[in-house]
C-alpha cells in the first residue's frame, strides 16, 4: 500500500489525510474525522431518525432484497437511479447537513444528496459497482462518512488486473473521492462469515 500524509488546513482545525498512490485515481482517507463520542451519538441518531427501506432488485425476473437499508435524502426533487433502483430524495435533517458542511470544508466541493446504507450484519454487503451514473456528470466527487463496524472497502482498476486497493473504513472515518476515480475503478463491501456489528454510511455527491 502507498500513500502519503499530509494536512489539510481548514482554519481553526487541521485534519491528516491519507493520500493513496492510485494509478487514474484521487483517493483520501481522514480517518477519524469524528472522535469516537461524536461518532457514538451521530450512528445512534441516524440509525433512530433516518426513515430506511428494504429496496429490491430483478434478476433473472425475480425479485430480490437488496443486502442493506438504504435511504436517499438531499435538495427538493433529486432522484437518483442505480442497479435498476429509482429513489426519491428526502428531506435534509439537521444531522445529515451537520456532516454535509464539515466534509464539504474538507472536500472543497458542494453536495446536494446523499445516499445512506446501513449494514446489520456481515450478511450484508454491496457488489462491486462504480459511482459513475449519467446524473452524477464527469469525474463526479464522492464524499463517504462511515460510522459503526469496521469494513474493508475494497477497490479494483477496471482495466488493470493487477491493481487493488483495501481500506478499512472505521467508525468516524471519511473517504474521499475525486477526478477519474469512479471512471477507472469499481468498489465493493465484501460480505463475510465473520459476526459484524452494524454499519451506516453515507455517500455524498451532487447529482445534476
């Protein structure tokens, strides 16, 4: 794995951020954005207050449960379509923009959605896909915040075989994602065998 480390000066505080050396890529990890109490009391309050729903997929004409919750909130009359999956954009709560305006500070970029998955267990998970749909435009910016269980987050270049990244995104941790990422690369959540606690993450982006 290489990276560099480097700060990012926002005013009164500074974070460190992970930069992964990643051929046709602009990848960052922050990680611990958010200290553990934080983290605690915004995992509890979007697991309470976010209206999640068991979406399904066809395939091969027949209906399946998608292995998560999902939620998409953002500005008045956003829809975003993905595996077949048209969602209507929520409402924004205080909590969801509380995090929008820190990792915007961060980003330097402008979200106007999110999309939210919560995993309850190693049972769920999310295939390998690239955040790369028409209303998302060119090298589109894709800010993730994870709170609860530790998952590997894993990355594959789509052209070039050999070329694979994994992060473990912790509690309280952001990713971020820029230029040609979503272009070159498709990621996954693995499912596993192995007891997990529950997971909530969220993906911010601007779709057109």
């Amino acid at each position: 794995m290489n990276y560099d480390l480097f700060e990012f000066d926002s005013g009164a505080n500074s974070e460190s951020g992970i930069h992964f050396d990643m051929s046709d890529a602009d990848v960052t990890l922050y990680q611990s954005l958010y200290s553990t109490i934080d983290a605690d009391l915004l995992f509890n309050e979007l697991k309470r207050e976010i209206i999640w729903e068991q979406e399904y997929i066809e395939m091969y004409g027949q209906k399946h449960k998608v292995p998560r919750l999902t939620a998409w909130y953002g500005d008045e009359n956003r829809t975003y379509t993905y595996s077949g999956i048209t969602s209507y954009s929520r409402p924004w709560i205080s909590c969801l923009l509380s995090i929008k305006e820190k990792i915007e500070t961060i980003s330097q970029a402008s979200f106007n959605s999110v999309l939210l998955n919560f995993y309850r267990s190693g049972a769920d998970g999310v295939a390998w896909h690239s955040d790369d749909e028409y209303e998302l435009g060119k090298n589109p910016v894709i800010g993730s915040v994870s709170f609860g269980q530790t998952r590997p987050f894993q990355m594959k270049h789509k052209k070039k075989a050999n070329e694979r990244e994994r992060i473990n995104l912790g509690h309280g941790d952001f990713l971020l994602m820029k230029g040609g990422t979503q272009h070159h690369w498709v990621h996954q959540i693995p499912k596993s065998k192995t007891e997990m606690k529950e997971r909530i993450n969220l993906t911010f982006r601007r779709v057109s």
